[in-house]
C-alpha cells in the first residue's frame, strides 16, 4: 500500500503541533475559600479618586458585536508609559443585563500578543456574555537599561526601588480602574475576572491578593520570589545583573539579597492564602529558563495550590500553547475557567 507524502507531511504537522501543548495537569488541591475574610493589605492602599478620571473615546468600530471605546487615565505613580498614563481598550457588549467583566493584562514592553488574542478569544466565544479591558503595555515595569547603567551602589538602589514602585502602582490602578467598571451599568460587579501573562501574572496575583473584587484569574507564566528571578533570568535581566556585579562590585548573592529587600512586600509569597484557589487557573514552564523551579512552587502554593497545568517547554515555548500552532489550546482553557467561575 503506497502512502502519500502529503499524508506523512500531514501526519508529522500534526504530531509537531500536539507536542506544542504537552503539559502536566496538577488539579486543584486548595481547600475552596467560600467567604473571603483576609484584612486589606496597607502596601496597596490609595485614596480612591472620581471616576471620571477615566476617559472614554470611541474607537467608533464594532468586533464581533461590541462597541469598542478607548480608555486613558492618569496614573497613580509615575508608570514608564506614555504620557504617564494607564490606557487601553473597553469592549460593551451591547446586550441588556449586567454581565461578567474580564481585565486582559499585557506582558509589560515584550509583547501584547498574548492579550490581544486572549481578548478576541473571549470576544468570539462569550458571543456577547462578557465584557473586557484590555489594559496597554507598550514598555516594561523593570527600567533594565536604566539599572544596568547605574553609576553607583545608592544610584543601582534608587533605581530598583523605582521599578519596584511601578510594581506596586501597577496593582493599584488596576484596582483604580475597578473602581470606574464598577460604576458602568453593562457590569456585574460580582463577576470580575482577570487575566495576567508573566510579569502581569505576577501583578495579577498581587491584585487578587489584595482585591477580594476580583473572583476569577488565570495566571500565565509566572512565578513568586521576585528576588531568585532577576538574580536568573537571562535576557535584559542577566545583561543588568552581569553590569552591576562588573561596575559596583556586587556579588551575585548580594544583588539577590538587595533586590529582594528593595521587592519586600511585592511578592506573592508575602500574602499566603488570601484568595480561593477554586477561583485560579495558573500555568508555568515546566524547563523555565527565567523562573526558577522554586520560584514557581512557592507561586503556587502561596496561591492554595489551585490548577496547575505545567507545559513541557521553556518560557517563550510554552506560550506557544496560545496560538494555531499549539491548536490554540491555552486560549480555550482560559475561557473555559472564566466561564466557569464567573
């Protein structure tokens, strides 16, 4: 019997492609957290502001049904984006009733690619079900290239507690930007969700953590130990850390202590046990070339241990599970938990 070269060309696609998804599944082990009792943490405390300093325009186009309205508003401290402002996308749905909303966060100055289509996933599948802001994430909460060229030690330590507070002022205008969805008559104020994918999977927990108003999150590719992931990390990590060890004599050890202390209530390792693990889907890269093993386990259990799938590739690899070539598996399990737990 002969066999068509398509065929085995078809047939190897779609093993290639299979193996884009392989994963570990740990189901969730925490128990479920019915009434949420954890008092507010003071380091994300503000005064909350009217809400009308969030401004709308219309984009004046529709996607799958939904108006779309561009949003800005100031930011709380200053952010590193432009105009120093928080900006981004609103979609309404249109329909009649109150409906879930879910906050789309981006990987901050690498790539909006995971939100963007995050968003249009839940766009064409919720077929008007829920709303979403997508928030804008042009350049990075780290300022690497301003560290890295730090002149001195007090210099280098001004600069990360600099980062550390964009950290910080990223979860807090989320949370200002809850407080407008809620006053938006399209949005179940019960029903608010949250997205976040590596360094705003971090953000996003820190939200969770400190915003019982947030009763569903999938975490993307994060970690905890804030400290162990720069001291690794490669990339504009590792050409930050090998400058500051060469120019201002830090050993590796120290600069992993002094970022940690400059981080210290920033992690999600601080706030154990303030959500309901029945409420999160968190995934990370099984070989993480960025975040360390430990780093990851320490995420998660400071989490309750809620569903973990671990894929089988590095960092980067490992998003591929979000587009055609991973089936677009991790987009539809996103979905699926949020329309699950909202």
């Amino acid at each position: 019997m002969s066999v068509r070269p398509a065929a085995v060309a078809a047939a190897l696609l779609s093993i290639g492609l299979a193996a884009c998804v392989s994963h570990v599944r740990y189901p969730p082990e925490g128990r479920f957290l019915k009434v949420y009792r954890a008092p507010a943490l003071e380091m994300f405390a503000y005064a909350p502001g009217t809400t009308d300093e969030v401004e709308l325009h219309d984009a004046r186009r529709q996607e799958h049904g939904y108006a779309i309205w561009r949003f800005s508003m100031p930011g709380s401290f200053e952010t590193g984006q432009p105009g120093n402002r928080l900006t981004g996308t609103y979609y309404d749905s249109g329909l009649p009733g109150r409906k879930p909303l879910v906050i789309v966060l981006p990987v901050w100055g690498v790539s909006e690619y995971p939100s963007t289509m995050m968003t249009r996933a839940i766009l064409r599948r919720s077929g008007g079900r829920m709303n979403v802001l997508r928030v804008d994430g042009r350049n990075r909460l780290m300022a690497w290239k301003d560290i890295e060229h730090s002149a001195t030690a007090d210099e280098f330590i001004s600069r990360v507690s600099n980062s550390a507070k964009r950290l910080k002022h990223a979860v807090i205008d989320v949370r200002r930007l809850i407080d407008w969805a809620q006053t938006r008559g399209e949005v179940d104020n019960g029903r608010i969700g949250l997205v976040g994918f590596s360094v705003s999977a971090v953000s996003g927990t820190l939200v969770m953590q400190s915003d019982s108003r947030v009763k569903s999150g999938a975490l993307i590719m994060g970690g905890a130990m804030i400290g162990k992931i720069v001291s690794e990390c490669p990339g504009n990590e590792q050409s930050t850390r090998e400058a500051v060890v060469r120019n201002l004599g830090f050993g590796v050890a120290e600069y992993e202590r002094t970022v940690t202390a400059l981080f210290e209530g920033l992690d999600p390792i601080d706030y154990p046990n303030r959500v309901n693990p029945g409420s999160i889907l968190i995934t990370d890269a099984g070989k993480d070339d960025c975040i360390p093993g430990a780093a990851r386990d320490a995420w998660w259990e400071a989490l309750g241990r809620p569903e973990r799938l671990s894929f089988n590739y590095d960092h980067r690899r490992s998003f591929l599970s979000m587009t055609p070539l991973g089936f677009n598996f991790l987009r539809r399990r996103i979905y699926e938990h949020l329309e699950e737990t909202l």
